[in-house]
C-alpha cells in the first residue's frame, strides 16, 4: 500500500483509519517543520510511537521526576547504569526499587498516547507509511486500536475549544472552594464534559496552592487533555476556582478564519463561497474520472482521497452555515438536503455509504469518511 503526501490533502485521522481497516504492519513518519514523528503498527494496531527529535528514553525520566514518582538522583543513577550494562531504563528503575513494572509501563503508555493526540494539533506536514516488520517498543505498551486513537483524537479536537475558554493559561492556579458531593452509587460518572467523576476527584486532591496548570499536568499523569478537561468541570460546578497570574493571557492560536470574521452574515458569506469553491473542484474531478456522480468507481486511489477530503471539507461548511441560519446543528446529515445546502448524493460522495456524522456537546460535531 501506497501512501505517502501531505497532511493538507490526507489528514492525520484518515491516515489512522486506513492503516487500522487494512490492518497494515509498517511504520508512518510524519514530518512538521522540526518535529518528526515515527508510528509502528502491527495488524493494524499502534504497538509504539516515538518522538525522533527528542530523545525518548530521557523524556520517559524526565516525565517519571515531573511526576515525583522517582528523584533527580534516582535518574541520573538509573541513566548511569544503562550506560554500563545497556538494560532498558524501565529495567534499571524497577530492578532498583525505585518504582514498579506496573507503574512504569503506566507512564509509558501515558508518554506514547500524549505523543500520538498531539499529532491531530498539526495544521501541516508530510506522511508516509512504509510496509515493514515492526517490532514492538522496549516499554511494552498495551497495543491500541487505530480507530480508538481516531475517535479519541477527534473528540478533543472538539471539545479543546471549550475547555480553553476557562482553562487558558500554562501558569494559571487553582484554589478548592468547597468539598466535592460523594460519589454516587452505581453511576456511571466521568466521560462527559461537566460532569464530576473519578478524574475530577483524582485531580481535585493535588491542587495546592502556587500550583500551575503545568505542574498539575505532571503530578496527575492523565495527559494534558483530561487534566485541563478534570478542571474544566471542577471550575463550571464551582468546586474550583481558576486563578489568573497578572498580565494580559495570550491570544489563543486556534482561531479560525472563519470565526474571526464579523458577525453571522459575513460567516455565512465565506462559508458559502467555500461550498462554491468546492463545488467546482470537485465537478474538475468528475470530469477527469467519469460522469457517475455518487458512485465510488474512481479508478486513482490518490485521487478519490483528495476528492473525498474537500468534499468533507464541503459538508463541514454546510453544517456551519446550518447553524448560523438554525441556531442548532442538525440531527442527522440529510437535514442539509431539506435546507436546500447539498444534493443526497454529496452526502456520500465519492463513496456508496453515507459520511459518519455525530452531533456532540458545545454545538460541535464529529464528521468521518464511512468504514469502508
């Protein structure tokens, strides 16, 4: 299998989602500007990910001190006997007594996903996936599915921009207002945007105070989505109080083009001459492949994923300008055929199957290419 370009024209999830449906064994290198990252998968699942402008096992210690789970000493003299004896790192903090093989693979784990969720940050970069035995990394990871990482990578993407309204600062603080309610009796809490479960309590007991976001980060060891997700939902059930440092916060990065645009009438605007933009590009594509609208017969792979990349491109407009006009997103996809904003086809377009789409908190949505 093919499969080498740009993030632009072939995004980071559909990436993941075609690795993980063919069930391909190789290695994906992704490149963005100095950052350079490297994915082994086995049978479809990620078996390892590393970070190759960093080196790996002196950010797993660095990680393990930020966490207070061993010291500075213990490091330096763990590094000093992997040198001699050329053991794995893990191998010599346990050996040591310095933490467990359980506690460690726990970090591992932590060290590998943050590195793979900060992969859907990319606005930009190359990728290409190369067929080959991969053999799994010396931590030892628990293998995971291609399509967990996916979902779990889009759900951040779109709950990011809400948890970032309150939680908005590396060098915030955290002050307790009151006690959090008991837990109750065979709920099932967590998971959902302003709702108090396990993680919230777990976080909850490290606040201290001239505690920064960054130090919660590392002392809680849930990565830095469900940390700044775990006090997002202290801070809204005002079991929390967040504390801004002095000085004016910096301006956030993910603005989009779009939401910068004054008022409803000029996003309705850009967002229509998207959809006219796309329209265009994707009848040159037809007229290049064939005249069978809707049908999933293009014959140039590379093709047919750039074709199916701006027409999601093109729904995504179309659902906003649904809610600009409605207030509301829709329940399902064909509501922007009733709206008189796409044709039944383009809701499948280049494929026979609908796209995947699911209505989320926070007037967001989720918007996947259908399993195929």
């Amino acid at each position: 299998m093919a499969l080498k370009g740009t993030l632009k024209d072939f995004g980071i999830g559909d990436i993941l989602q075609l690795i993980g449906q063919q069930q391909k064994t190789g290695t994906l290198h992704l490149r963005n500007k100095d950052q350079e990252v490297r994915v082994g998968f086995q049978d479809g699942h990620i078996i390892k990910a590393e970070s190759l402008t960093r080196k790996r096992k002196e950010l797993i210690g660095a990680m393990l001190v930020r966490a207070e789970i061993i010291t500075e000493t213990q490091l330096e003299a763990a590094l000093e006997v992997q040198k001699r004896t050329l053991k794995r790192l893990g191998d010599v903090l346990v050996q040591s007594h310095a933490l467990t093989a359980e506690r460690f693979q726990q970090m591992a784990q932590l060290q590998v996903t943050e590195t793979l969720y900060r992969l859907f940050t990319w606005k930009a970069g190359t990728y290409e996936f190369i067929q080959e035995p991969v053999e799994p990394g010396p931590e030892g990871i628990t293998p995971l599915r291609a399509q967990t990482v996916l979902m779990e990578g889009f759900r951040m993407v779109d709950e990011w921009p809400v948890i970032r309204k309150r939680i908005h600062r590396d060098d915030m603080t955290f002050e307790r207002v009151k006690a959090l309610p008991p837990p109750r009796a065979h709920a099932d809490e967590g998971g959902e945007l302003g709702v108090i479960g396990p993680t919230e309590r777990h976080v909850y007991e490290e606040i201290a105070v001239g505690r920064d976001l960054r130090r919660m980060v590392d002392l809680c060891g849930l990565g830095e989505f469900e940390t700044c997700k775990a006090l997002y939902n202290l801070v809204k059930g005002d079991y929390v109080r967040a504390i801004d440092p002095e000085g004016r916060a910096p301006v956030p990065e993910d603005t989009r083009l779009v939401a910068r645009v004054t008022g409803p009438l000029g996003r309705i605007a850009v967002t229509m001459a998207v959809i006219a933009g796309l329209a265009f590009i994707a009848s040159r594509w037809v007229g290049r492949q064939g005249h069978e609208p809707g049908a999933s017969r293009l014959g140039d792979p590379a093709a047919q994923r750039q074709i199916a990349h701006a027409q999601r491109v093109r729904i995504e407009a179309a659902l906003e300008v649904f809610q600009l006009e409605k207030g509301t997103l829709p329940e399902r996809l064909d509501a922007l055929v009733d709206a008189g904003l796409l044709s039944p086809e383009e809701l499948r377009y280049p494929w026979r199957e609908e796209y995947y789409y699911r209505r989320t908190a926070a007037r967001q949505f989720i918007l996947l290419p259908p399993v195929r």
